[in-house]
C-alpha cells in the first residue's frame, strides 16, 4: 500500500480519476454526512486530496466541487472499493453513520483488500467492540469524546480539554493564585500534584511557548496542562471553587 505524504498533486492532474488519486497519497472518506463531510472538507482545505464516498446521489453533489474525487457508491462491494484505489489510498476513514451493518462490512471488505490503515466512527459501544474484534485500531466515537470533554470543561475549571487516552489528557487553564509569581521548577508540580505543564502563553499574545523549569507564569496567564484526568482536574480546580 501506498505510503507517501498526504498532500498531494492538485486535483486537477486526476481529471477525475480516483486511480491516481490514491497512488498518490489520498485519503478515502467513506460516509459524508455531518461528521464524514466536515473531515472531507477540512482535509481538502489543508490541501489534502479526499476521496470521497456516499451512497446519496445529493450528497455526492453538494461535495463534487470541493473534494479532488466524489463518487456515489456502495461500499460494501468489495469490487467498488478496488474501482475506487481503496487499496492504495494511505488512509480510510470509514465514517457511515447509523447503518451499523454497513459500517462493519465496509470495514471487513476494506481489510479484506489489505489496506490497514482506517480510523472508523462508531455510534455505540457495542459498535465499537465489533470494530476492535476486526482488527481496526483506531475506533472513533465522537458522541462520547464530545460528551466527556463537556463534563470537564461545564465545571468552568478550564477553557480546553483534550483526551489522549483513557489515563492522559491536555487541558488549557489558567494558573492557580499559588503557583504564579514564581519559577515552574520551584512547585515540583509533577512530583507533588501529578501533572506537568507543557505550553503557557501569557495575557494578551497570540503565541505559545513550550515551558520549561525556569518559567514564571503570572495568574492573568493560560498554560497547558498534561496528567491523569483526575490529577488535571484537581489542579486545575485549585483557586478557582474558593
């Protein structure tokens, strides 16, 4: 399979041919609807060439001048995806969404083929077990990233919240009272409350900097947090519930 840059040649060069497409490093996005559609488009905004997939004939048309390809298919036939260089493309994101039996013979037929490389939405937990079982590494289910990130943030303990994994997270937050007006290296933050801080950006700039022990971070200032959930949100409470 195909493994060279996401961006490629302009869409032009495939006079509407998917082949080439995804010899070229396209990425397939199987599913336009609201999430399917939104990734297609800001992948194509930041000049990466999309295959796009959709069995609604308007839905190929609403995004035909703005993805390189879009094509009206079934993608739960095995010869479609071949037609279409889903064997070739260097990434699938299969992103159906309520039609739980497509999504999972989509994702066998594009294994089947040989490509590995799929990001895949779920709708339900159950979903997404049956996609682990098949061997896609990369499950997605945006109901419930979203619904756990609100949790944290609806505290109003911080501005961000980004989940890495189960146990790590990023937050954006503003120093507690305690810990500004001094150097980073001087709290011992990851020894004694379990995070350490990653960027700061102070009052008024536009622009991040990584931070690093000598850093002095003023309470008026916002800086990223990594750590455990529980560890982010603790520390990232402090001044703030007084």
């Amino acid at each position: 399979m195909n493994t060279k840059s996401w961006r490629a040649r302009p869409a032009a060069f495939f006079l509407g041919d998917p082949a080439p497409l995804a010899q070229h490093g396209a990425v397939a996005v199987i599913g336009l609807g609201r999430f399917g559609g939104s990734l297609a488009s800001e992948l194509a905004a930041h000049g990466v060439d999309v295959i796009g997939i959709d069995i609604d004939e308007a839905v190929v048309a609403h995004y035909a001048e703005t993805l390189a390809f879009v094509s009206r298919a079934d993608s739960t036939d095995e010869a479609v995806l071949r037609q279409l260089g889903i064997d070739e493309v260097s990434r699938v994101v299969i992103a159906i969404g309520s039609d739980l039996e497509a999504s999972i013979l989509t994702a066998s037929k594009i294994l089947k083929i040989g490509n590995r490389h799929i990001w895949a939405k779920a709708i339900s937990q159950t979903h997404a077990e049956i996609l682990d079982q098949l061997g896609i590494e990369n499950v997605i289910r945006p109901d419930n990233d979203m619904g756990r990130r609100l949790a944290h943030l609806i505290r109003g303990h911080m501005s961000d919240f980004l989940p890495i994994s189960d146990d790590f997270v990023l937050a954006r937050t503003t120093p507690p009272t305690r810990f500004s007006d001094s150097p980073l290296g001087s709290f011992d933050l990851r020894g004694t409350y379990g995070v350490t801080v990653v960027a700061f950006r102070r009052s008024g700039d536009e622009h991040w900097d990584i931070a690093d022990q000598d850093v002095t971070l003023y309470a008026e200032d916002e800086m990223l947090i990594a750590g455990t959930p529980r560890k982010v949100e603790d520390f990232s409470a402090f001044d703030k519930d007084d």
